[in-house]
C-alpha cells in the first residue's frame, strides 16, 4: 500500500539521522522481504520488522532490556491510537515469528506442520502486513 504523500515520506526519510536511517531502511528490507513471502514466512518477516521499529524505540526510552513480546505491544499501542490489538494477538504474532525462526529459517521441514498451516490464512498475513505498512509509515512521520 503506497501512501498518497509517498514524496513527502521520501523527504522525511532523508532527513533522519544515520543511525535511525539504518533502524527505518533495514526494517523496510524486512518488510519487503515479507512481501516477497506467503504465509508464516511473511508473518515472521513482518512481526520482525515492527520488532526492529520497537527494538529501537525501546532504547531510545531506556527500555532495551523489556521482554520482546511487551516491547512490540508497547510500540503498537504508540502507533494505533485506538488499538484493538490485544497483548493476546502480539503474543500469537511473535510466537510465530519464534516457531519460525528458532525452527531455523531454511527449515522447511518446520513449515509442513499442519498446525502451523492451518494457523496462517491469507487474511491474516495481509492484516500483519498492513499493521507493518502503519507502522512503518507513522513511525516515519513521527520523526
């Protein structure tokens, strides 16, 4: 989803700092590798680019050490002003991201679990990744 003020964005991008540059750029590569993805692979590559957004902005407000899942709610409750994103939902997202990643990302082994399979739908991932595209971009105008 591309916004209408797409120039804009482009602008404020290059006016941050280096390092958050590299926080917002390589969160964008995660993004768009999840784009590429279908199923847990795109979830995963979505929940990890809000975690390199909530990552960074937990640092910034001394929280680095926060539990990740808590961390991730924390960021989107900062984004979505009405949030009806649960701590429930971001537990699932990131126990999905978990599953994925710690079962090793060329395990595809991992990805013929019927559970995990029947878990994903396409509905769900294109709501994960809108949730990262909003994110992304009020993260950027936030700057």
């Amino acid at each position: 989803i591309v916004p209408d003020d797409v120039s804009d964005l482009f602008v404020m991008y290059e006016q941050l700092e280096d390092d958050v540059k590299n926080v917002f750029f390589n969160a964008v590569c995660l993004y768009c590798e999840g784009m590429r993805l279908e199923g847990i692979k795109a979830v995963s590559y979505y929940v990890i680019c809000l975690e390199t957004l909530a990552a960074y902005e937990a640092k910034m407000t001394g929280k680095k050490d926060m539990n990740k899942i808590d961390m991730i709610y924390e960021f989107l409750q900062t984004v979505f002003t009405k949030s009806s994103l649960s701590h429930k939902s971001v537990e699932e997202l990131y126990s999905i991201r978990s599953a994925y990643v710690h079962n090793g990302i060329a395990n595809n082994d991992f990805l013929d679990e019927v559970f995990m399979k029947s878990l994903i739908s396409n509905s769900y991932c294109e709501t994960v990744e809108r949730i990262a595209n909003y994110a992304l971009i009020t993260w950027l105008k936030k700057r």
